[in-house]
C-alpha cells in the first residue's frame, strides 16, 4: 500500500467519523468540504447529484446523512483531492499524528512544488518584522491555525507535534494578541516551520521579536482585515513556477 493511499485511508476514517458523530453533521460536512477547497458544485458534479442536494445537507435542510451518504460524499472529496494533485490529503496525513481537533484547522495544504517564501507572503500581504533576509527560501506548504481555540484546547504535547509536523512549512495564527505564545511554545523544540505569520494585531511583542529573531525563523504580521479574506486569498493562491 503506498503511503498517500494509507493517508487517505485514515483519513477517510477521521472525516466519515467526524460527521457522523457530530451534533450538526451538515455543518461539519461543510467544515470538511471547505478544507478540501472544494466547491459544491464540483462535489455535486462529481457525486452526480444536484448542488442543491449538498447545500441542503449543509444547511441541515435534509435530514442527518445515512453511512451511505457520508462515504460517497468522503470519497467524493478524497477522489477530487487525488485528482488535483493530492495536496489536502497530504498536508492532513501530516497531522495524523497530532491530536488537533478539525475546528482548529482553518486551512491547509501541501504544495506540489516548493514556494517561495517571499511569494506566499505577498498572497497574504504579509509584512516581515524579523528575518527578511530568510524569505528567499522556499516553504512546502502551510497550516492556517485559530490560535485562540488552539491555546484554549490543545497541550503542550500537541503544540509539539504541530511544530514537528510544520518542518518547513508556513504556519499562520489567526486571532492572534501579541504573537508571544507561539514563539515561546515554539522555543523548545527541535523542528520549527520555515514561516509564521500572525494576523489580528498591528505590532507583536517584543518579546516574540526577540525570540524570532533567535531562531532565526522569519515572523510576519498580516495586513489583511479579515480572516475569511485570508482564507480566499490562499484557496485561490496558486505558485509561480
């Protein structure tokens, strides 16, 4: 079994589960779809139904969708993913292993091919505050995290394994007060992302300057007002070659 089948396998399991044992499974259906960047329309096209058909199970307009209806739609996802290059499934098999619950997760992705860092700042009119002259690297993808449910629910144990598997990708905290938090979470361990980005505040702390500075990881600050800009910036984003 090769390792992006066994990625999907899993999942598939995560997302199927997650629906079906939610209190609002529409929601979370939508949730699922919006993190795959997957309109309805392509997901109707796909699973051969009517875009209504979706909407109205999003919209809790239908009653909760059976098992049937919950896999054909997983698959639906997947199946769009794997024809596109893969790069959701790959991001989230990532994750895997990090106990991070789905409403966490704004956004991810893998790239099929390394960013330039400077490039993907400038979707998100990202201004460096420290480490300029690490721009020119590339990044292999990024994880857009709501850090106020992130700092309220996750451990330290989790916060880890988040950084170990955002080696080298982009890491944007949204909600975000004075960006120390993740700086000083950040310090101890041994993989770092190549990137963070915080969005919500004008100036960060100077104390999460210092500690960037240290690590020598480049922190940014966002200038885009909302973070449902942000989001749509980064679903239409797509890397120069």
């Amino acid at each position: 079994m090769s390792v992006f089948k066994s990625g999907a396998e899993r999942l598939a399991r995560r997302v199927a589960g997650e629906i079906s044992l939610s209190d609002d499974p529409g929601k979370m259906m939508r949730k699922w779809r919006e993190l795959f960047h997957v309109a309805q329309i392509v997901l109707a096209e796909y699973l051969d139904v009517s875009p209504s058909v979706i909407s109205d199970y999003e919209g809790s307009r239908r009653k909760s969708p059976g098992t049937k209806t919950i896999r054909r739609f997983v698959e639906g996802l997947l199946a769009i993913d794997e024809k596109n290059g893969g790069q959701i499934t790959a991001a989230f098999s990532r994750l895997m292993s990090v106990e991070i619950p789905t409403d966490i997760i704004l956004d991810v992705r893998e790239f099929t091919t390394p960013v330039n860092t400077r490039q993907f700042c400038a979707t998100i009119r990202a201004e460096c505050v420290v480490g300029e002259e690490f721009l020119d690297r590339s990044i292999l993808g990024y994880i857009v995290v709501d850090s106020i449910s992130a700092f309220r629910e996750l451990s330290g144990d989790a916060f880890l394994k988040l950084y170990d598997a955002t080696s080298e990708r982009g890491v944007i905290f949204t909600n975000a007060s004075t960006g120390r938090s993740p700086l000083i979470t950040i310090k101890s361990n041994t993989f770092k992302p190549s990137l963070i980005v915080l969005h919500g505040l004008t100036d960060p702390d100077p104390l999460a300057i210092e500690l960037a500075k240290k690590e020598g990881i480049p922190l940014a600050i966002s200038k885009i007002e909302s973070v449902e800009d942000i989001l749509k910036e980064l679903k239409q984003f797509t890397p120069s070659s």
